[in-house]
C-alpha cells in the first residue's frame, strides 16, 4: 500500500458495508493489518469509528471489510501529519464535545451508541449533551 492513491476520508459515504459477502481468503493477513491499526485508531479519530466497526468482523472477515481496511491505509497516506499529540498540561481544565445525527446518512461518526431510540434530531441532540454532561461529571 505505499504506492496507493492517498483519500481524504477513511470511510465511504457512498457505499455501506455490505454483510452477505464472501470471506476473504487470507484471515491472517487481515487480522495482523488490523492489529498494526490498533494503536493508530487511537491516535487519529478520523479512523476510529471506520475501525471499529471493521474489529467487530473479525471472525469472519469478508471482502468488504478488506477494502474498508484499505481505504483507511488510503486515507492514512492522504493525511500523516492529523495525528494526535497528547502532550503535558499546567491546566486541568476538561473539555467535551457532543454531537448527534439524526437519520441523515448511513454511517454515523460516533464514539459510542445511544442506548434510546429518539422521535426527533433535537430530542437525539439533547440526549447526547446529556450523555455528554453525565461523562464529563464523571471524569
């Protein structure tokens, strides 16, 4: 994959994963790719949720899961420098950021799931600032 055509995104906002597909042939191959990838999902946010949704299939990797995994290599060629650099603070100041999205394209770009179905976007956007609050507090 170093010769590859470097994307800007790790997912494809136009085809969803499709499940019925056939296994991928070389599950070593895939499982080893995917655990080189770990340690970067959680350096760089823009592959996490791609990533995964991709380690949940791990079982039975098929190929669409394969060319999810290279879109991400893709995608990771495209953008080397979005690391992200935790470094040492004099503040202990906290912040969080919430979000929702509320049945406007296939993938969504979330960290966790909402465990409650909402009827409207501003009843999904309150429950994720509520979520957020309650994670936040925690901490």
């Amino acid at each position: 994959m170093i010769s590859c055509k470097p994307i800007d995104t790790s997912i494809s906002t136009s085809k969803a994963i499709i499940l019925p597909d056939p296994l991928f042939y070389n599950a070593t191959c895939f499982r080893q790719i995917m655990g080189a990838l770990q340690y970067l999902a959680f350096m760089r946010l823009d592959i996490c949720f791609v990533f995964n949704r991709v380690y949940q299939f791990m079982h039975a990797s098929t190929y669409s899961y394969w060319v999810a995994i290279k879109r991400i290599l893709c995608s990771l060629k495209g953008s080397p420098t979005h690391d992200l650099h935790i470094t040492r603070s004099p503040s202990f100041a906290l912040h969080g950021f919430t979000n929702a999205d509320w049945a406007s394209s296939n993938y969504k770009w979330l960290f966790c799931k909402q465990r409650i179905v909402t009827r409207s976007s501003t009843e999904a956007e309150y429950k994720a600032l509520v979520d957020g609050t309650a994670e936040v507090i925690w901490l």
